[in-house]
C-alpha cells in the first residue's frame, strides 16, 4: 500500500512540477501571443486553469495505468515522452517565438495523446476519461495554432 501512495504522489507531482516549470518561464507573459494577429481568441486566464486541472489527470492516467499494465511499458515510454513535448512547447513559442515548431509539437503531442487514450479505451475505459480532457485541449490548441499560422 505504501508504494502504491508513493506511486501515486511521484505521477501526480512530476506534472505539477512540470506546470511549475512552465509558469516560471512565462511568468503569465501572453505578451508575444497577444501580439499575433489570430481570429480565435481565447482569454489568457484560460491556460492556467486549464493545465492546473490537465496535468494532474494526466498523472492520475498514468498511475493507474503504471498499476494496472505490467507488460506493456510503451504507453509509459509515450506519456513521459509527450510530457517533455508538452514542456517544451511553452518556450519554443514564448521565447524562441517558433510558431511552425510550435505547432508541429503540438501534432506530435495530439497523435501521442490520442495513441493512449485508444490504448486505454481498448484495455481499461475507465482510464481513458482521464485523457479526454487533454485531447480535448490539444485539438484546440492545434486550432490556435494554425490559426496563428494562417493570420501571421
């Protein structure tokens, strides 16, 4: 039971840490996105409030499955990978303002997100809702995105 609390902890926190991360880097600086010309506008208090809710679930995904599937470890291997696309997104965009890297990330990390949720609707539906949201997000984040990239 302990480790499986400390399991539990270690998947809810490596996200947070990483929204921590992210936070520190932008400082909620919108300034470079408010400065692009786009037609779908999405107020900037949205994304903190949206990754605060994301990121634990994603580590809730990934505990549950880390308990649950002892043979396949690839959908491990993919979550931790889009974990660091995630990360790396907010300064390709904020700082390195890498608009078509930026986007291209963002495909990357919809084709992996969908992967697992495909994967835990076919072994465990439940899991799955806990990705939902973030698919959700990711297809409105590639909409912003090319939004940005038609407009700019």
């Amino acid at each position: 039971m302990k480790m499986k609390i400390k399991n539990l902890l270690f998947n809810l926190a490596i996200p947070l840490i990483f929204a921590l991360i992210i936070s520190l880097v932008i400082q909620n600086d919108f300034t470079y996105l408010d400065s692009l010309n786009r037609k779908i506008n999405i107020p900037n208090i949205v994304f903190p409030i949206v990754w605060t809710v994301l990121y634990p679930l994603m580590g809730l995904w990934a505990y549950y499955y880390e308990v649950d599937e002892k043979k396949n470890k690839l959908p491990l291997i993919i979550y931790w990978s889009s974990l660091i696309l995630n990360l790396l997104f907010t300064p390709l965009l904020f700082i390195g303002h890498q608009v078509l890297i930026s986007t291209l990330d963002i495909v990357v990390l919809l084709v992996m997100i969908l992967y697992l949720f495909i994967c835990s609707l076919n072994k465990k539906k439940k899991y799955a809702y806990f990705l939902l949201p973030y698919v959700l997000w990711l297809i409105i984040a590639f909409s912003l995105m090319i939004d940005i990239l038609i407009h700019n």
